[in-house]
C-alpha cells in the first residue's frame, strides 16, 4: 500500500484546528502531523476523553487521520542553555512557570512524558520533535572547546532524555528526534553520537528532514541508507542552497526568511536542491512504510497555493514502495 502524505501543522497554528482539518481534507491530504501548539492539540488533556474523542472527531469528519503527533518547540526547552527570551516565545506558560531555567527543563521534560501519553490516547505510535542543546553554542568551536565540555553535553542529553523514553515504552510509542542545526545532533556524525550517547534504546529514533542536511552539503540519500533502522518519520521539506555569488554564506547570517541575502532558504518541495527521486527510492529501499509529512516553510509563496503543489509533487514522484527496486545508481554509493 502506498505511504499516505500528511500535513504537519506547525506552521498552521495560527489557525484554528478545524480550519487546518478542513482545507487538508479538501486538498486531498490523508491525515496530519499534529503540531502540539496553538489550538491544535493539549497534551496535558491526554486523560481527558471528551477532548481526545473531539480531536478524533474533526480528523474524521474531514477524511483524515493521524499517525503522528509533534512537540518539537517544548522538547527544545528540555536540553536548551541558555533558556532565555527565545524560548518565552515558544513554550506554554505552564512550562515557562517563573522563567528559572532548571525548573523550564523539568517542566519541558515532563510536557514531553505527557506527549507520549496523548500519543497512546490517540492511537498514535510516533512522536516527532527536538532536543535541545546545551552545547549547540559551542559549535563554532572556538574559544576552543575542551573533549569534556563536548562529553558533558551529550551526558546532559542522555541523563534528561533517559527518563523521558521510559515512560515512552511505558505507553508503546517511539520518539523520532529531528536532525537538525541547535539539536544536539545536526549531522551525520553529532547524530550518530546522539544515538550512541542513549545507548541506541529502540524507542528513540530520528525525524529525516532532507531540507537541513543539503545545505550543510550532508548526503540526505546517503543518510537514509545507514541510519534505515531509525527512520522512524519522514518530513518532506526542501532548501535551495544560494551561495554562488561569494557574498551569501551557508549560516544565513541571521537575515530573515526570503530575503535574497540568505545563502539558502526554504522553498516548494520539488523546487530545491534535495535529490528527491532519489531520496525516495532510498527510503523504498530501506522499508520505510510511514507518512511522508509535507512541511511548509516556503516564506516566499502562499502557503494556500504552496501546499496543495507539494502534496501533488510528492504523490506524483513518491513511488508506491512495494513496486520499487534498488536502483543500479545506489549500487555506486558504496
């Protein structure tokens, strides 16, 4: 059966739950990838029945369901340091309490335990998310970073994380971490060190998201291949790199979404540099048989016109797994 094509709603909090519901069921979406902010979904109503039975309502009415929800904006509370203005802006007032940064982790950490819990209440066997970093700010490498401050800060993940994936295999579902730059891992290898520093535990897998591993030129194929068992989501998002002029650099250089500046920018799936026949024939490849979650970040393109493309793009090129071979191009990756 062919993987259904979801719509992760995190970019559509500003609107009303329904509404999102609404025009994804209209555009022909199977389900959504629902966003645990704005009005979209309370976890800490996970043992509310009525608003569980709600939320599977308005899904139903409107022909779609769910196989995944997110918290990525609480789970980058849970490692994050500093906790600053920053985070203010993205976690809800009961995980922000006074601000005390320790007292944010802790709460950020059990927001995420009651995320797991709303995934269990609604029948759903994947959370999506981030981590946070306590030593994302060191990435420059420079004043020079000792071995153990690195060391430390994948500690600080594994001893915060731990506890979290237990009541995830409490409750039977699985956590994908999404790689990605201010995560504690970003790339090939800080993602490896992620999965070696909890001890590879099967509950904790990742989130692919070709769109952040292009631009740091990180093979997104190549990724899928070795990391096959711990593709537990896939988010369809693409980045143009731009950097070819030798002004506009990879960082972005903290210039806003769309300003031609930037040295890459999100843009429509199928419109960027991500390999995407390619991507697809690798996750055929590997057994992959969950959603393919359009994420639309495209600041230079209605998201209303925008949306309803890349669900087209990714139906037209996204073979049905069970039809695919292992392409003769793979054979030459070695």
């Amino acid at each position: 059966m062919a993987r259904p094509i979801t719509l992760f709603t995190g970019q559509w909090a500003d609107l009303p739950f329904e509404e999102v519901a609404r025009l994804a069921g209209e555009w022909g979406y199977d389900g959504l990838e629902i966003a645990s902010w704005g009005d979209h979904l309370d976890v800490s109503r996970h043992a509310d029945a009525a608003y569980v039975a709600g939320r599977q309502e308005i899904l139903q009415r409107n022909g779609l369901q769910v196989w995944t929800i997110s918290n990525h904006l609480v789970g980058q509370a849970v490692c994050d340091d500093p906790i600053d203005a920053r985070h203010r802006g993205i976690v809800p007032d009961r995980v922000w309490g006074d601000g005390e940064a320790e007292g944010v982790r802790r709460r950020a950490a059990e927001e995420l335990k009651d995320t797991a819990r709303m995934a269990a209440a609604l029948g759903v066997k994947t959370v999506t998310g981030f981590t946070g970093s306590s030593i994302w700010k060191t990435v420059a490498m420079f004043p020079p970073v000792p071995d153990g401050m690195v060391e430390a800060g994948y500690q600080d993940f594994a001893d915060r994380w731990n506890p979290i994936m237990d009541v995830f295999d409490e409750v039977g579902v699985r956590f994908a971490m999404e790689v990605h730059p201010s995560e504690i891992a970003y790339d090939y290898w800080t993602a490896k060190r992620m999965l070696e520093a909890i001890g590879h535990r099967e509950a904790f897998g990742l989130n692919w998201d070709p769109s952040h591993m292009v631009w740091q030129q990180v093979d997104p194929v190549g990724f899928i291949l070795d990391f096959a068992d711990r593709i537990y989501h896939v988010h369809c998002k693409d980045s143009k790199v731009k950097t070819g002029n030798g002004r506009n650099a990879r960082l972005a250089s903290h210039l806003a979404w769309a300003d031609p500046r930037r040295g890459w920018d999100f843009v429509s799936v199928g419109l960027g540099d991500v390999p995407w026949q390619e991507c697809f024939r690798a996750l055929n490849f590997v057994g992959y048989q969950g959603p393919l979650s359009v994420e639309w970040e495209d600041a230079g393109m209605d998201r209303l016109v925008g949306a309803p493309a890349a669900l087209d793009f990714v139906r037209r090129n996204a073979v049905d797994p069970s039809a695919a071979a292992f392409d003769a191009a793979f054979s030459q990756r070695g």
